[in-house]
C-alpha cells in the first residue's frame, strides 16, 4: 500500500536519504532498524510529509502524495517523548486528534472510550497526564495515535524512554494489538530486541541507504555486509582463515591454546583473553588474536578464563558466514 522511490532528502553536502526505496504491504509490520545519523527518521518525517527538502515519490495504493499536506495523508505519528498535553486529561489526549477532524462531540467520546479500552486504560479517562507512569503514558500516547483510525501508523522510538522490562512486555502486546487490529505499521527504532520482536519485516539503514532488508530471521542469521553484521553484533574477522567472514558470539568457543588448529569441521584460532563483560546468563570475553579481537559468549556455568590467559577460539564450519 505503501511506495517509497528514489527518496532523496540533502542538507548541503550531507545526504540524509539517498534514493532510498522501499515498499510496505496492506496490515504489514515493519521495522526501521539503524544506529544514529543512518536515515531513519528522516525516512519517517519524509513519508509523513514533514520534510519540506524531499525529492522521490511517496505513493499511497499507487497515488503521488507530493503535494498532500501532512495532516491531510491519514497516517498517524507517535513518538518517543509522547508529547501529551499536560493540560488535558487522558480523555482530552486521546480525543484531540478527533476533534481536529470535526467529528461530532458524542462520536469523538464514545471512540476515544473505545481506543482507552483497546490498550488497556478503561477508567483512566479523568486522570492528569502528570499522574501516570511512563507505561500508562506510553499508552495514551498510542490511543491517541489509534483514535482516528490511520491508514498507515508510524512509531518513532515509542519505548525509548521506558525500562527494559517493560519495554520488552510492551513489544508482545504491541504486536498482538497490531495484529488484531489490521493495521500496517512502520516502527523506526535502533533497538534490536524491538525491531525483531514487533517485526514482520525488518529493513537496516546505514548513511541513508537501505542495507539490508527481509524477515527477522533471514536478517539475523544472514546479514550481507560487515556493517549489518557488526550492527547486530556478529564478529567480522579475516583471523579464522578464510577471508573476511562473520560469526555470532554464541557460535564461538573457547578451547586451551594448545590444542589443535583445525579439528574435523572446526577451525581454531590461537589468542589472549583482553576483556571480560557479565550479561547475566553468559559473559563476553574478548579474545585478542593478533589484533584482531573476537567476542565470544561463554555460559556462566563454564569456567571464564582470566585477563591474559593464552585460548584458541574455534566456530563450526557451519555457523561462518561469508561476506
């Protein structure tokens, strides 16, 4: 339903989005992925119509939104700070946007009722902004994004300022809001667990290009350059042996450092243990091997070895990828 073509947005020599394409199907979800300055918001504030400086096509179920003003597109916004009206009550923020589309007084409450109730706020109507938590503001923010009913929702960063435990709570119910309701989202975020636990697909950015795109899990097993695959923090090495190849973490082991280079399907590389990093369940212990340092995730069950102790890390034939 949604086009993007040749979308273009410079500031002086810096070119925010570079013929950027991409188009998103009728009640799918889509995730924006990328660290800061790749594109992404600007990719969002363009297909909102908030970027007076764009260039390429934004099409809507094959119509040129070139010169549809923002309000007028019937996409909804949310974003990371929520930007709720300090003012109103949570009734009075959810129905705003419905009273800018002149609706009668007794639909704009009876669906701002409706959307409350759809994210979990039934009896929250009278209360101040000022007295919810983070959460419940979250979803107000949501409720008034969901009350006009868009065509297409945007989400920049919503969970940015939340805790991880909610926060990861917070992207299961998104997805089985989303999926129940039939809507076609685009999520822009910079956060992994986000974007492939909201996904349908997931698109990476980087210096204003999409990098990579597909499912969440032809993305994260196979990204298809070094940035996607340092990005989701694979190991990008030529120290295995066969040219540049990734490897996951996880793939990884450690072994003694006298043991034999290459055993069956398993290749090795002698190196000195020069970091160690507790992750709860596992530990990262950064494996300098002449220069070139591997992480390798180590269960917390095994023995962790000490800064300076001489290893060979080894990965499965199976599990490198190359690049």
């Amino acid at each position: 339903m949604l086009e993007v073509a040749g979308l273009t947005v410079r500031y002086g020599s810096l070119a925010a989005l570079d013929g950027v394409g991409l188009s998103i199907e009728d009640r799918e979800i889509v995730s924006v992925l990328g660290p800061s300055g790749s594109g992404k918001s600007t990719l969002l504030r363009s297909v909102a119509g908030l970027e007076p400086d764009a260039s390429g096509a934004v099409r809507w179920d094959g119509v040129d939104l070139r010169n549809v003003p923002s309000h007028r597109r019937g996409f909804g916004l949310m974003f990371q700070d929520h930007a709720l009206f300090p003012h109103r009550d949570v009734l009075g923020n959810v129905a705003f946007g419905l009273r800018m589309q002149h609706q009668p007084r007794t639909a704009i409450e009876t669906r701002a009722r409706e959307t409350l109730a759809l994210v979990g706020l039934a009896g929250f109507e009278h209360r101040r902004v000022a007295e919810l938590s983070g959460g419940e503001q979250q979803r107000v923010a949501l409720a008034r994004a969901l009350a006009p009913t868009p065509r297409l929702l945007m989400l920049y960063e919503p969970l940015g300022a939340l805790d991880r435990a909610l926060r990861d709570e917070l992207v299961a119910e998104l997805r089985a809001l989303f999926i129940r309701l039939e809507l076609t989202i685009v999520f822009v975020t910079h956060d992994h667990d986000e974007a492939f636990g909201l996904a349908d697909r997931v698109v990476v950015m980087h210096r204003g290009r999409v990098a990579q795109h597909g499912t969440p899990a032809e993305v994260w097993d196979r990204p298809t350059d070094a940035f996607v695959a340092r990005f989701l923090g694979w190991n990008v090495t030529e120290a295995l042996g066969n040219g540049r190849v990734a490897v996951r973490p996880e793939a990884l082991s450690l072994s003694p450092a006298d043991g034999a280079a290459v055993v069956g399907e398993t290749v090795g590389v002698a190196g000195v243990v020069a970091g160690r990093t507790f992750r709860g369940d596992h530990y990262l212990v950064d494996v300098d091997a002449d220069g070139d340092v591997l992480r390798v995730a180590v269960s917390v069950r095994d023995q962790i070895p000490e800064l300076g102790t001489a290893v060979r890390v080894r990965a499965d034939a199976g599990d490198v990828r190359n690049l």
